[in-house]
C-alpha cells in the first residue's frame, strides 16, 4: 500500500511545480448509477487518488502553494452516524485531517461558496478543464463572482492551466512504493493467469474460465479486476477487444486471455494465449512462436536512452520477417513494412504506459518526438498476430487463429524487468503447466 508520506511528496511535488501565486482544484470522480438506488462498485478518479489517497465521491481537493493556513485543503462529506450503519465507515473532516493530511477540510456543501474566496488574488487556476462538468461550472461561477466584484478590489485569476500538464508526468515516473504496488498486483494476476491455464477443458465455456481469474484474484484480497477480462476462444481472439466471454471452448482451438488484477489502485495487463486442449496445433505453434519471438525482441529494446517507438518497430520487423516465411505476406521486408502491409493481421502497436490505469498517463512523443525511456517507466509489451476467419488471401490453416502475449515491463537504471515472468509463455512451459492440471 502508498502510505501517507508518499502521498504528502507528491502534493509537494506539485506545488513546487505549479506556477507563482496559483492554485490547483481537483474533483473526485462521481458515484455512478447502475439501475435504481443501485450504485457501480466505486473506483475514485486517479488522479484524485494519486495526490490524496482519499477514496470517497463527493469531495474536492484545492492545493494552494504557500498558503500560511496550510496548502492541502480537502472538501468532503461530513461524518453521518446514520450513513455509516447503512453503507459503512467514512473519513468525515476529522478524518480527512488526521488520515489523509490535510491541513484543512470542509463539508462539501461549503465547496462552491468558499471557492471565491479562495481563487481571490490568484493568477492562475490548474484543474483538469472539461473532465468534470460541476467543477467547471463552479470554477467559471466563482471567477465571474470575482469579476463582478472588481470594484470592491476583488482579484479574479486570469490564466488556466489543465492539471495534465503536470500530473501525468508525475505518474510515469513510478517510486519504489508504486512498483511494489505493481509487483504484487501482477504477482496475483500471474497466479490467475495459470490457474487459468490448469483449468482449462474443450466443452467448458469462456465465462467459466473467467470466473477461475477473478476466484483467484479475489480469494489473494484483489477484489477488482483492473479491466474487463478478455477471455477469447477461438476466432473471437480475432476481436481485440472482445469481452462477452460467452461462447462454449472447442477441442483444437486456442484461448485468449487479456487480464490483469487491481491492487491498491495499480494494475496489472497479462495476455496469454494457449490451446484448449493443452497442445498446440502445428499452424499454431508457427505463428505462436513468431508471436514470441517478436515480443521477445522488443523486450531486447527497452532500456533506458531508446525510444518508446523501438520496441514496436523491433516487433513489426520480425513479425513481418515471419510472415513471409510462413508465406502470409509476399515481397521485400523492407518495403512491406514501409507499406504497412503486415497491419491486416498486426493492427496495434506493442504496448502502452502502465499504472493506475491499465492504459496509463504520460506522453509518447516530446516536441513531436518519440520520447526516450526511463528509469521508473512501467509499459507493456504486447505483439500479436489475428487472421480472420473470413480472410481469404492466405491457406485454411491460418484462419481463426487469433494470438497476443503480452508482459509488464520495468525500465530499470540500465536494462528492465520483467514484472510478469513467471507467467509462463514458451510452448513447452504452457503444454507442460497445461499437462500437469489434466
């Protein structure tokens, strides 16, 4: 888990940021509705969660660098003795002081009438411009309250800034305690991942197996998935982002696997694809090993000084290379991959930034320029191939194989680390797992 500390750096880290004389607003996400009086699990905003660790809906955290009152204000819900017998413990304003360290709180009633007070004599407001509708509209209703009180010596600020210019650079640097926040949520997830495996029959449905990932999460204390489960038999591999997970596993087919744990507000994303049956078919293996290969290879090119697009293109080079041996695509490596001609069946690039969401924050280009990695950068690493059942330009036996493996990697100080290598992947390793469980 973050602790306090952690959480007290990174407001400071902000505020050191944040222009002279400003002020940085914050919401946190809404409650969202099911059906009725029937709410969706809640999940806070990340951002939210990153600079405060406070996990509740209604509540907005200001920041106001140098501030003689204290910096860290936080509105919230006052503690209600009724709501606590009803739906269970929450911070209330002694909390949000003495848990979660602000300097200050008030009850979020308060919010919008102290605003005002607050933006007065401020140049310049950060906040996440068009993310929150409310917040919006209360920070334009405070400035014009200002503004109609020019007279009286009311100072409205008058330069915005949308908070993402500073706190998604943040959290692509990931800390020590982030990264073990991540370990442990792909350490779960890898477990799930070969239960899954073990699991796996001709006959079952793909529902049944996602049911063996989220036993396994949850019966570790991961009681939320950090995505939809992508569990994919067949020609639904083919379907990247195929979620209905309701078709029956046939004897011959692969199964797909897209899924990954949430831990402490960090997640996981593992792919694994292997054969219902425990063996592969030979199509199979040829183009699961030039899969692999690929992937493995982009590994090879994550180090700290090589760029972010590298490893795509390393993977999009052997793929391609692969692919005219096995005779699904005609001609010069050099000009098909100039031509783009492999993205029918590698339509994707290889990965993406990884944290608090799956597909994290952060820029790939800097002045419009692929941006080097890192030390503390967290990606994925995700090569595959997708032949359509419908696609009539290659041989039979290629069609309706769908294949992604996919692992999270680290950029450490001279290489990286692989976060999720125990989850097995070679042909042997998988058919040895999937033999073990029969």
């Amino acid at each position: 888990m973050i602790t306090p500390g952690e959480f007290k750096q990174r407001r400071k880290l902000l505020m050191r940021q944040m222009k002279k004389n400003s002020i940085a607003v914050l919401a946190s996400a809404p409650a969202a509705v099911r059906n009725r009086d029937v709410e969706y699990p809640y999940r806070q905003d990340s951002d939210f969660h990153y600079l405060t660790g406070f996990d509740e809906s209604e509540a907005v955290a200001v920041f106001v660098p140098g501030r003689e009152q204290g910096e860290f204000i936080l509105f919230c819900r006052k503690y209600d003795e009724t709501k606590a017998i009803w739906t269970g413990k929450h911070a209330g304003l002694e909390g949000a002081m003495k848990q979660f360290g602000a300097d200050e709180a008030f009850p979020i009633e308060d919010f919008a009438e102290t605003l005002p007070t607050l933006l007065d004599g401020k140049r310049t407001v950060h906040y996440p411009i068009g993310f929150h509708k409310e917040l919006d509209q209360q920070v334009m209703a405070a400035v014009n309250s200002l503004r109609g009180k020019a007279r009286t010596g009311a100072k409205p600020p008058d330069e915005f800034i949308a908070l993402d210019r500073i706190v998604p650079e943040m959290r692509l640097f990931k800390s020590p305690e982030e990264i073990r926040a991540l370990r442990r949520a792909v350490e779960v997830s890898v477990l799930a991942h070969k239960r899954a495996m073990t699991a796996c029959r001709p006959g079952l449905y793909e529902y049944q197996i996602e049911a063996e990932l989220s036993h396994e999460c949850m019966r570790h204390g991961l009681r939320h998935l950090a995505y939809p489960s992508i569990v994919a038999g067949g020609h639904n591999a083919c379907v990247l982002h195929y979620t209905e997970n309701a078709e029956m596993l046939r004897d011959g087919d692969l199964l797909l696997i897209d899924a990954g744990a949430e831990y402490a507000n960090y997640a996981a994303d593992i792919t694994r694809t292997f054969p219902v049956n425990g063996r592969y078919s030979e199509p199979q293996r040829l183009l699961y090993e030039l899969v692999l290969e690929a992937q493995l290879a982009a590994i090879a090119k994550i180090r700290p000084g090589n760029t972010w697009i590298q490893p795509h293109e390393e993977a999009v080079r052997v793929i391609v290379k692969g692919l005219v041996k096995l005779g699904l695509l005609q001609g010069r490596v050099y000009k098909l991959i100039k031509d783009e001609a492999y993205k029918p069946f590698f339509m994707h690039r290889t990965g993406h930034w990884l944290g608090m969401d799956v597909h994290d924050v952060g820029a790939y280009k800097i002045d419009d320029k692929w941006r080097k990695l890192e030390p503390g950068m967290v990606l994925t690493v995700e090569p595959g191939l997708y032949i359509p059942p419908a696609c009539m330009d290659v041989d039979e036996k290629w069609r309706g194989i769908g294949i992604r493996i996919e692992d999270d990697v680290l950029v450490t100080q001279k290489s990286c680390d692989v976060l999720s290598a125990a989850c097995p992947k070679t042909v042997a390793d998988i058919e040895a797992l999937m033999g073990a469980g029969r």
